[in-house]
C-alpha cells in the first residue's frame, strides 16, 4: 500500500536535473520532503542540486524563509549517483528530454528496481500519458504530474490521469502537489493536457486576424490589453516571449493530435516567421524588435483632431447605441432620426458582425459607416472599424471623435466580431469543449488558465462576464460570415446560453 503523502520520512525521487528536474527539487525540498535527484551525465545531478540550494538561500535572503528553513531544505536534497538508489523512493517523478521511447526506457528501468507500491509520474507536456503507460506492468500507479517552467514561480501543477491511472495514485499527487505549495488541477489524458489546451484560442485566433489584414500585431495585442479584456500580454507578445520556435510547433502538435480540429488550425504565418529564426526575445527580433531584451516602442501616431459636425448611432444593438450615446453625447451634434440625415456620419455597434453587413441591413452607406466595439465598454482604448469602401476623410473624423476625451483609438479594417469579441469568444469556446469533453472540470479549467496563463479571469468566468448569450451570438455570426467549422459552438456554450446559466454550471 502506497505510503502516505504527509509521512515525515516520504521520499521523492527524481530522474532529470535540467531546468525542470532542478525547479521540482526546490520545491520539494523546501515543502518538507526527501529529495534523490539522479541524471544519467556525469555530474548533471551536482550541477542541478548546487542550483536548487542557491534559490533556496536566496530565497532565505529575500526573507521568504528563514535560515533554520533553507537549510533543512538544502539538508533533504541528496544527489543519486545511480538509478537503484531510487530503490526506496515512494515517489518517482522523470523530468527528462520529450521522447516516447526515452521515457518508455526509464519507466521500463525504474520498474525494477523500485517497489509495487511507488508511485511513478512523468512531467511531459506534449507526449500521451496512456502511451509511455502502455509498456509498465503496473499502469495504475502512473500518471501524468506536469509543473511549469519556472517551477518555483510557477504555482501550478496539471495531474494528468491515463486510461488505466487509478483514484488512488491522482490523490496523492493531489496532496503532494498541495504540500509542496502548488495548486493542482485534474486532467484526463489529452493532447495538451489542460492549459496548452485551453490557450489554443489567443495566439491562433489572434495570427488569423492579422492574416485577414484587419490589423497588425500591436493593433491586436494593444487591443487585448487596454480594451476591456486586460489581459496581461497579446498573443503576438507572448509568443515573442515564449519563442517562437517553441510556440509555432505546439500550435502544429496539438492540431495534428486532435485529427486536424479546425479550432486548433495553425497559420502559415507563424511558421514563416519561425523558418526566418524571427524567434522573438531571444534572437532579438520577432512581432516586434527588441534591444537589451527589451521591446523597442513604435511610436502612435496622433489622434485627428477636426470632429465630425453630426453623428447618428444606430439602434439595432441597443446597449451599445446607449454606451457610445453617453460618451459621445458632449463631444458633438447627435442625430436622433430613426434614419441619419444626409450630413451625418453613421456609428454602429455590432455583437458578431461587420459594419457591412450592419450598415447594408439599415439601409445606410457604407462610405459614412463606422463600427465602434462597446462590448467591454468604452472606458479603455477604442476600436474603429470601417468598410472596404468608408472615406478616408470621414474616417479621420470619427476617429477624433472617439478620441476627443482622451481615449486612444486603434483603426481596424473590417471584420466580423472586431478583434476582442472574436477573441475572447474563442478562448471561451474552446474551455467550453474541454468542458463538454469532461477532460477537466469547470472550476479546474479557470484555475490552471489563470495560474498556468496569467489570464485576467478564468475563461469560463470570462464567458459569464460577457454573457453566455452574446458569446453565442458573436460565435454564429463569425460561423455564418466564414462558414468555417472553427467557429462553431460548443454544446456546453448552446446549452447554458439557452438555460441562462452560468459556464459553470456542472450537470448533474
């Protein structure tokens, strides 16, 4: 019977000290359990122990814990000199390179030499579970444990259980992951797992936008940032961040494993880019150019300032006719005809579609109509969306208009669901299918997004905040513009879009 994971004299064992191996015997060591750190190269596992000890210390030094406590953590981190010392361990955890058979052949070894009752776990997080599973005589104490890159900073852990992992081996790395000062979250066994999975929709729908040639990578990432949403980075930041090389490839993976599902779809894009060695951060050029490793800042070009004389707004969307009346309302003339006047230039606020096809239903020009994105409000920065066919002059017009109280304004071409309702309402898509498919549950899904991404909001609650409904309403309108299967809904959204309820709500 497995030992118990608050035993004092539990044992973690662990196979890799790269920058992976290494982060996971910090945090172990320094939550209270014995730590064997082994590597197959000579002296890997000196090199990697030296390291955890000086974060350790130097986490003594910024006072996050006391001298007596870094150096009990540092006296728990041993070095195995061969595999069998593992022998004795009641966890094993293998953090080596990303290869099947690689790993098939540790846990084939590791078999061995450890007892029935060790629980053994792999931190990949690209490779099946149930596949390296497939080759142990004893799947049922296998399972996925996959921390985050840094792991000390990294607050998050994905417990991954194969077709054959049992409850019991799920629970105590549940309880492990706790007392090591992580938070765990439960994921059935796909590509992916559950945040690289779940933050499929940012980086491939935001590449799809600027190859449509709406806007450019700081439109979009600008946009994400300061126009309601608020997320940290854009997707165009965060993949020069992350690299490029490292991103670009995850897209291919994931939309290969998953038989080629139209919502994980790559770009030719981003692989271009990559095949260039634009990687980002690291090669000092990607989306954006760098120097000293930081992001050389482009200049905005000034707001117009001459304003239109008379603005209608349309009242076919009649919360964003109300939110754009009351900022707009002190800054020039509105006209409240049903249909504008010949001198006025037309305001639109559509949930899902373009301003051609608003302007078209109203019967109004497409040379004076304009979109302007109310969604999230109008409090940060602003979208203005025109028709192939809006006047230049009259474009710079509104844009005064919208920028008269200070507000910066990004100028898009015209889109369906502008940048942030298309999005956010694909982020929010996809976790309702991880939802729907039972790989994780609701509350899990908006705790590994929040920890393992650094979203704002999880991306079910982010559904709430913006309404199932509009959600549905924006996925359908892009679904009929594109007639592209990417945009289709998730049972999950339909369903709870059509009850009233929240994203989540768990069935009984």
């Amino acid at each position: 019977m497995p030992k118990k994971p608050n035993s004092p004299d539990f044992v973690v064992g662990i196979i890799g000290a790269g920058a992976m191996g290494r982060g996971i015997a910090q945090i172990v060591a320094t939550g209270g359990i014995g730590v064997l750190l082994f590597d197959t190269k000579d002296d890997a596992a000196a090199t990697g122990k030296d390291f955890a000890d000086r974060m350790i210390f130097r986490a003594c030094e910024k006072g996050l814990m006391s001298e007596e406590e870094a150096k009990g953590a540092v006296g728990r981190l041993e070095v195995a000199d061969k595999l069998s010392d593992l022998a004795d361990a009641d966890l094993v955890i293998e953090a080596v390179i990303e290869d099947l058979d690689v790993k098939r052949e540790v846990f084939l070894s590791l078999e061995e030499c450890v007892t029935k009752d060790c629980v053994l776990v792999t931190n990949t997080s690209s490779l099946s579970v149930t596949a390296i599973a497939a080759v142990m005589k004893y799947p049922g104490r296998f399972a996925g444990f996959h921390f985050f890159n840094p792991v000390p900073l990294m607050k998050i852990v994905e417990v991954v259980n194969g077709l054959e992992t049992n409850e019991e081996t799920c629970e105590i790395l549940v309880r492990i992951a706790r007392r090591v000062g992580h938070e765990p979250v439960r994921a059935k066994d796909t590509p992916g797992f559950l945040v690289n999975h779940a933050g499929r929709g940012l980086n491939t729908e935001g590449v799809r936008i600027v190859s449509e040639g709406i806007t450019n990578f700081s439109g979009v990432d600008d946009l994400l940032r300061e126009g309601g949403p608020n997320f940290r980075m854009g997707p165009f930041e965060l993949m020069d961040t992350t690299g490029l090389d490292v991103s670009h490839p995850v897209m291919e993976s994931i939309y290969h494993q998953f038989y080629g599902e139209p919502r994980f779809r790559p770009n030719p894009l981003t692989l271009q880019r990559s095949v260039a060695g634009l990687h980002g951060r690291k090669t000092g050029r990607g989306f954006y150019t760098y120097r000293n490793n930081k992001k050389i800042q482009n200049l905005e070009k000034g707001a117009p300032e001459v304003i239109p004389e008379s603005i209608w707004i349309s009242k076919a969307e009649p919360e964003g006719h109300d939110l754009l009346l009351s900022a707009l309302r002190e800054v020039t003339e509105i006209d409240m005809g049903q249909k504008p006047s010949t001198r006025s230039l037309c305001f639109f606020t559509p949930t899902g579609s373009d301003v051609t096809s608003a302007a078209t239903t109203e019967g109004v020009e497409a040379e004076r109509s304009f979109g302007v994105d109310t969604l999230f409000g109008l409090d940060g920065r602003r979208t203005l969306m025109s028709t192939p066919v809006s006047d230049p002059d009259l474009r710079d017009l509104v844009h005064a208009a919208l920028a008269a109280d200070g507000h910066a304004v990004t100028v898009i071409h015209d889109s369906p669901g502008f940048v942030n309702q298309r999005v956010v309402a694909t982020i929010v898509n996809i976790a309702c299918d991880i939802a729907q498919q039972r790989i994780a549950s609701p509350s899990d899904i908006d705790k590994a997004v929040t920890l393992g991404l650094g979203y704002p909001v999880g991306p079910l609650s982010m559904g709430d905040n913006v309404g199932a409904k509009r959600v549905l309403k924006i996925l359908n309108a892009m679904y009929d513009f594109y007639g592209d299967p990417r945009y289709r809904a998730s049972p999950w959204l339909k369903r709870r879009a059509l009850l009233g309820v929240s994203l989540l709500t768990l069935e009984n």
